[in-house]
C-alpha cells in the first residue's frame, strides 16, 4: 500500500531532507586522499547528531554505519572501513537515510577525490541526468513506470549499463516504503500517482556489464566485470503541481 502523507508528515520529511542536504554539502570539504570510509561514516554520524537526526541504516538488518560508501565499482552498499583508503581519481557514492522527527529523507550524492577522467565524468552526468529525467515525470495522474522509463531511455541513449537487483521505493515514517520503484521499464503501467506519495529515486548504473555480486560481508554490491558504477539518490514528494525534491532544499 501507498501511503498518502499528509502536510504535517510532509513537513517533517522537508525539514529532514534540508539537513541531510546541508551534511552532503559540507562533504567535498573533508575527501581527500588517504581518509578511510568509516572516518567518513564517522563524521556523517557526527553531523546527524548535532541535527538532529536518527540514522535509518544502523541498525537496519544488522547493518552497523549511518552511511552506505561505495568506490569505483562498489554500486551500493558499500560498508564503511578503515582499511578502505580513497585514492585519486577514485569515485565515492556516499548513501545516507535518516530520519528527523520520525519521518525519512534518502540521498545519495558522488564525489572524485581530486579529479576525474573525463570519461567517468560523462558517465557521471548521465546519471544525473537519469534522475533528473525520473523526477520530470512524478506528477500526479502519471503512472509509476513513466518514471522508470524515463531513467531507462536517458541511461540507454548513452549505452550504458543499468543495474536491476536493486530499485527506488517509496518512503516516509519508513526508509523502505512501497512502491518499489524500478529503473527500467515500459511506461503507462503501474500505479497512479497522488499528491502526497513520496519516492526516493536511485539510478544505478554502470560502464559495462550490468550484472553485480554482493560481497562476502552480505552488503558491498559490486559490478562483476570490475566495470566503474554510478549512483545517485534523491527523495521526492508528488504534488498538485511541481515535483517536491526534499533533499534538494532551494530548488
Ligand atoms: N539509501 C539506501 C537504500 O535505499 C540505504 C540502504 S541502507 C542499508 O537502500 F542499511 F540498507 F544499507
Ligand atoms: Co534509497
């Protein structure tokens, strides 16, 4: 079932994606060459506290960070480490879902460390223009799968891969919330969609084959091929008229 949120529960929501969005802000400042994956958790961790927020990831079927950081050909997933060092030219996924006053924002942002090779950037923009392409088309009277295939026809005309183990879902009081939220499909299926639904949409993506493994550690989902990944998250309410992106805030 889709639950409809109301304006006092969309609020809370709003107000949890403007401090998440205000933690990936200040992301940039602090990668850099030799930082571990779990300093990065670790800093996330103490940025939730001070805002508020409660993580919805730790402690989620055992996981045990706040944030999911995946590198290079991670996808999702990927569990924070000490022993996992950035490297230059690495791309990180940072993955985070927390909730303020009991309702959910879910976001996920890429970053280089120091620089990209330009065609890893490219790839990176299509991805971003992935989700952007999903989020034009959550408005009321669409249907769920309009959204899928938006984000599959702007993957596909730059050929790249698209993962289909995991997908977008709804979101509210709960990280995980129906509908699930596919990156691929035909459009005109699938539910309606209503004023007050809120979607969190995540491409996932890759420069060769689409196939991933999840690693020995139950979570780290990798591309097979060793083929660099893409991911990006944002959370996003139906209105009566433009798409809300709550973890976007000022747009
Ligand atoms: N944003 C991720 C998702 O939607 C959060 C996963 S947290 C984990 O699946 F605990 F499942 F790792
Ligand atoms: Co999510």
């Amino acid at each position: 079932m889709i639950t409809i949120k109301n304006k006092a529960a969309i609020a809370k929501m709003e107000e949890a994606g403007k401090r998440l969005a205000t933690i990936f802000d200040k992301l940039p400042s602090i990668i850099e060459v030799g930082l571990s994956t779990l300093a990065i958790d670790a800093w996330i961790e103490e940025r939730q506290r001070q805002y508020g927020l409660v993580s919805k990831s730790k402690g989620y079927k055992g996981y045990k960070y706040v944030s999911c950081i995946s590198v290079n050909d991670e996808v999702v997933h990927g569990v924070p480490s000490v022993a996992k060092k950035l490297q230059v030219g690495d791309l990180v996924k940072v993955d985070v879902c927390a909730a303020w006053n009991g309702y959910c924002a879910d976001m996920a942002r890429m970053y280089f460390v120091e620089n990209a090779a330009p065609r890893s950037q490219q790839f990176v923009e299509a991805a971003q223009r992935s989700l952007n392409q999903g989020i034009a088309k959550a408005y009321a009277g669409n249907r769920l799968s309009d959204i899928s295939y938006a984000i599959q026809s702007e993957i596909e005309a730059s050929s790249y891969g698209i993962v289909r183990d995991f997908a977008g879902h709804g979101i509210g009081k709960m990280m995980h919330e129906d509908p699930e939220i596919l990156n691929f499909g035909q459009p005109g299926h699938g539910p309606i969609l209503r004023p007050g639904m809120a979607l969190a949409l995540e491409p996932m993506i890759t420069m060769g084959s689409h196939k991933i493994v999840v690693l020995d550690d139950g979570w780290t989902a990798k591309t097979v091929d060793g083929s660099l990944a893409a991911h990006i998250e944002d959370t996003v309410i139906i209105t009566d008229a433009e798409p809300k992106i709550i973890t976007r805030p000022g747009t």
